[in-house]
C-alpha cells in the first residue's frame, strides 16, 4: 500500500480511545437516570439550542424518527424535556430542557468539559485552533457550514435554510 493510502491505524484507534473516555464519565451519571448515550445527545442539543424542532434534531443527529420518538417520549415523561406548539406553524414541536434537564446536561458537559480543559491544558493554549480545525475536517465536507453555524450558536441547518 502507498504511503498515502495507510489507513493511520495509530490516529483511528487513538479516536477510538479518546471516544471511549470522553463518554465514559457522561454513561456513568447516565445510568443513574437509567438513559443511555441517545438520550445525552437529545440533552445536549436541546440544552443548547432551545426551541429546536424535531426535525431539527433529527437532522443533527442523524437517527430515524422512531428513535429519536423513544428517547424524546422518556425524556418528556420523566420531565427533562418540554415541548411546546409553534408559533408559526403549529405542526412544528419545539423542544426546550426543564430546569431538571438543564441540570443533567450541564452536569454531563462539565465532565466532558473538564476532560477537554485537561487535554487543552497538556497541549498547550496554542494547539486549540489546529485541534478544532483537525476534527472539523472529520466532518464531510458539505456538512462544515452548518456544523460550524451549530456550534457558534446559530439556527440548525435544516431549519435556518428554510425560512426566509
């Protein structure tokens, strides 16, 4: 194999391993809820983005409705999630935390937060930016600008493409 075909073994299983630790803290806090890493990521999104429809999350998280429905239906029933009719157009659900679903994720992002300062501050402050652009380049490449417009606190694309 040419050199610029290896498949980088060292850098897949390194991401394999920061993944596995990155949410072992978060499934440790999770389980005492009984909720998984589906119900973190739905947390996390709407913690982050209130008022997000669901198409919206279906769109960010890529799962199937019947999915993303199970895992909403238990975050809503136990009172972590809240959904409300929109405004302009009353088909869309719009989802925000509870106060009690704003504890939880913030308590999961400060130990992920915690683990990234950690491994920010072992690095040094100046690999940062070579680090966020290395795992934006991870994305496909079509995906970048909305990914890059979700995390600076803007509208999720599917949405945000769509009204006027």
């Amino acid at each position: 194999m040419p050199d610029d075909a290896q498949p980088h073994y060292d850098l897949i299983e390194l991401l394999f391993f920061a993944y596995r630790d990155f949410v072992a803290d978060p499934d440790r806090i999770l389980a005492e809820y009984g909720f998984g890493r589906a119900h973190h990521r739905v947390l996390h999104f709407v913690d982050r983005h209130p008022g997000l429809t669901i198409a919206e999350l279906l769109d960010i998280l890529r799962i199937t409705k019947q999915s993303l429905n199970r895992v909403l239906k238990e975050l809503i029933e136990q009172g972590y999630i809240a959904q409300r009719t929109g405004t302009s157009d009353r088909r869309h659900r719009l989802l925000s935390c509870t106060p009690e679903g704003r504890q939880l994720a913030q308590r999961l992002a400060g130990v992920q937060g915690r683990r990234v300062r950690r491994a920010l501050a072992e690095m040094g402050p100046d690999l940062r930016e070579p680090a966020s652009r290395f795992l934006l380049a991870m994305i496909e490449p079509e995906e970048r600008a909305a990914v890059s417009r979700l995390i600076a606190g803007g509208e999720p694309a599917a949405e945000s493409e769509a009204r006027p």
